[in-house]
C-alpha cells in the first residue's frame, strides 16, 4: 500500500479526456506531490493508497478548476460603472479610470480573485499596468497566475472619435521595462504556478517597432503575448489610418501572427480573418458577456475553432462584464452562437466546458500542465455539489444532464471546492489563507472619493449612464 497526500472519492468525474468530456464514475483519484498518479476503480483505490486526507465527496461532480485566460481584476474597483454605453472605453471606462489609483485598484482586484475562485476558476489570465502585488496575493492564496502587464506608448487621455492616439515612445519603453523586470521577479515562482506574459495593449497602442521588439523577448524567454486583437472598430480605424490595413493583415505582414500570440476577443474579425489568425498557430481568448454588454457583438470563435484553433474564455473586466464568473461564461458562449448562427445546436454545453478547461489550457500555453484530470497533470480540480436546487434532478441514462446543468443553470455557488496544485485553496464557499471579510469591506471606503474625482470628466462628456443619472433612470 502506498502513501499518498490525498485520495478523491466522488461518484462523477469528468476528465476532459479524449474529444468529449471524459466521464467516469465508480473511480477514485490520486493525488500526491501536487499531481495525480492515478485514477483508478475505487474498490481497488482502497487497497492500493494509504492516504494522509482523504476527500469524501458523496453527492458530487469533479471537474477541472476552471480557467479564466482574461481578466482586468484591478479593474473591479470599477464594477458597474460603464455598462450600456457606446464609445465603452473613452466614453464609458475612461473618466473612472483616470481617477482611480493603484491602491483602490488594488483592493478591488483582492475581491474579483475571491468572486472567481468561489464559482470555480483556478487560473487566471491577469492583465494590467501594475502586477506586482497581484502575483504577491496570487502567492499567498495558492491559485494559479498567468500574468501580463500592459505596454503602452499611447498617451492616456480620452480620445474623442476619429482622433488618433498619440504615441509617448520613453513611456512604452518604459512599460516594457517594468514588464521585463515583473517577469525576472516572478516567473515559474511558486513551483511554477505564477507565469509571466508580455502584454502589449494592442497593436493600436504601440509602435510597429515596439510589437517586434516584444515578440523578440517573448520568444527569447520561451512566453507569451497576451495581446488585445482586432478588438473593435476603435482598433481597426486606428490601424487603418495609421498603416493602410486591418488589423489582421497588418498583423500576419509584420508575422507576429504564429503560436507566440494570444489574441484577445477579435471582436471586429471576420470569419475569414479570425481563420487566418488560427491557421498561423496563433490561439483565442473569448470573453462572450463582456464584448456582448460593450459592443453588442459576438465575436467569431466558432470560425476560429473550425479553423482548428484552440480557444479559451476569460470574464475582462467588471465595469463591462459585471462578474468574474466562468459559469457565466460558459452559459453565454453557448447561448449568443445559438442566437447568432440561429441554431441549437451550435455550441452544445460539453463544448463550451471544454472552452473552460482543456481548450483554453491549450490556448495558453498551459495544456500539459492543467485543463484536465489525467496522470501526469497537476491536481489542478473543482468539486460542484449536484444536492443544490440548480443542479437537480441528477439523471445518469439514458442521458447525463450533469454538463447542461452546470452550463445553463448553475451560478457558482455549488462550487463547494477548489484545488490547486493538491492544496485546498477553497472550501465552503471561504477561500482558506484569508479572512475574506477583511478584503471584501475594505474597497467600502473608497467609491465615494472616486465618484467625487471622476465626476467632472463624466458629467462633461455626457455619455448615456450620465444622461441616465440626469433623468434618474439609475
């Protein structure tokens, strides 16, 4: 009998093996060293491991920790503040923004980690200006980080339409500098759960020579750029005025369209063109609420899956998006190509989980690591509690309703369990190595003085939430 650290037993485990979603039941798992060794009959489990803790799970379903591949936390300080409004980033984000600092978007983005990890998301694809103390909190609550920070030349201000960025090459040099210096700091550390990503904004916000120079060092440092591609008419009018081109064919002209590139939303890509991006290698990370609340769009990741490309889901931001739930995530990729294709059975629930796990592992680059429940992998795994309103009644035959059920009716509350690396870094509903209560009141001292600094940049812009407050509609 060996000793192990940890033993699952659970009557549902969806593995993501294979092309489907790897059912198996009667099994328990192994888990030792951070990975699984074994998945094997759990009358036989018995005899076979001696474990230090073993994990009675009568009444549910495992599934990988899900994978949120994009997401602004910092941004949630913001939450709820430019929904509903054309003209999103300069109308609608831009004069909160401006005001806020880096220790309210640091508070906020303490809260967004503990929304995410509680509907299940385990790893997350961090992206902003400043990272350092997101990879210190990703530290101390034990999820894992895959994490870019913003390159930037285009001078911060809001752009009225049609205006060009203006381009501040010492400030985009500048960033990329301290993006270099994130990725020395924190690269593989913690047994490698945190890794780093170089983060041009988009191909809008810096120069042609600054896109290569990173492409450059990320291939150098064997990363990724994690990229804002084709992500709206905004980019594509830039592009266009600037070099003559889509963003697209500017892109596979410059080549920084090949397996280096994590291209974000396409938002304004044709079918044709999101193609393109996948045949070169290039992988996608769709964020269905966030591009549907702000551009009223859905973006071409069926093209881009048929085209062989992998895609994965990320929540962005919560001044778009709201919530950093991939649940919600999931219900909305399969619920907006439905609608758009005007077809039920485009999108099925399985395919949409695998989005969440081992689609989008493979699109970021971490697809030998996590995204599914297979020997060899880190034990990187949720456990949803099917005794919950919403995930009942259970059926097993002649049909599962597991999947569709967690896909379309969960909310994110039946995640009762969340592991990485083998460490409980969630139960209950409680994320362990904090007091979550400290974190969630103290962002309640800052919106007043943020409303206060914004309000002047708002009100003289008079986009549609200020006219909403004018005519109190909100």
């Amino acid at each position: 009998m060996k000793k192990i650290d940890l033993m699952v037993n659970a009557p549902h485990f969806y593995t993501m093996e294979g092309d489907g979603v790897g059912y198996k039941t009667g099994v328990s798992m192994a888990v030792d060293g951070g990975k699984i060794i074994d998945i094997l009959g759990a009358e036989e489990a018995k005899s076979a491991y001696l474990a230090e803790e073993t994990l009675n799970l009568g009444h549910h379903a495992i599934f990988p920790g899900f994978i949120d591949a994009h997401i602004h936390t910092s941004c949630n300080i913001m939450r709820g503040l430019a929904q509903d409004t054309g003209y999103w980033m300069m109308y609608g984000l831009q004069p909160f923004d401006n005001a806020v600092n880096e220790e309210e978007r640091d508070a906020g983005s303490k809260v967004a980690y503990i929304e995410a990890i509680r509907a299940g998301t385990t790893t997350f694809g961090d992206f902003d200006s400043e990272m350092d103390n997101v990879c210190s909190f990703i530290e101390k609550i034990g999820v894992r980080g895959h994490i870019a920070q913003t390159i930037r030349a285009a001078k911060r201000r809001v752009y009225k339409p049609g205006e060009l960025y203006e381009f501040d090459d010492v400030m985009g040099e500048a960033s990329l500098k301290r993006n270099l210096e994130l990725y020395d700091k924190w690269n593989n550390k913690d047994g490698g759960r945190i890794k780093i990503l170089f983060g041009p904004q988009g191909a809008d916000f810096v120069s042609t020579e600054m896109l290569l120079k990173i492409q450059k060092i990320a291939k150098e440092r064997k990363t990724k750029i994690h990229m804002h591609t084709q992500q709206g008419d905004r980019e594509t009018y830039q592009i266009e005025k600037r070099y003559g081109e889509r963003p697209t064919a500017f892109l596979e002209k410059l080549g920084f369209l090949d397996d280096t590139l994590i291209a974000v939303h396409l938002t304004d890509c044709t079918d044709e063109e999101a193609a393109v991006i996948a045949k070169h290698g290039a992988s996608m990370i769709l964020c269905p609420g966030s591009i549907g609340i702000i551009d009223g769009v859905v973006p071409p990741s069926v093209a881009f899956q048929n085209a062989g490309g992998f895609c994965a889901l990320g929540s962005d931001q919560a001044p778009g998006n709201n919530c950093h739930n991939i649940i919600n995530e999931m219900k909305n990729v399969a619920l907006y190509n439905k609608i758009k294709y005007k077809d039920p059975e485009v999108m099925p629930a399985w395919r949409a989980l695998r989005m969440a796990t081992i689609e989008g592992a493979k699109a970021i680059g971490l697809g030998d690591t996590v995204g599914s429940l297979e020997v060899g992998k880190q034990a990187d795994f949720i456990a949803v509690d099917l005794s919950y309103p919403s995930m009942q009644p259970v059926y097993t035959y002649p049909m599962r309703n597991i999947v569709p059920n967690l896909v379309y009716s969960a909310r994110g509350q039946e995640v009762c369990l969340a592991v990485v690396d083998g460490k409980i870094v969630m139960k209950d509903g409680k994320v362990l190595a904090i007091n979550e209560e400290e974190y969630i009141r103290a962002v309640d001292k800052y919106p007043e003085e943020i409303g206060k600094r914004s309000a002047a940049e708002f009100f003289s812009i008079n986009g549609t939430n200020a006219q909403f407050m004018k005519e109190n509609k909100l």
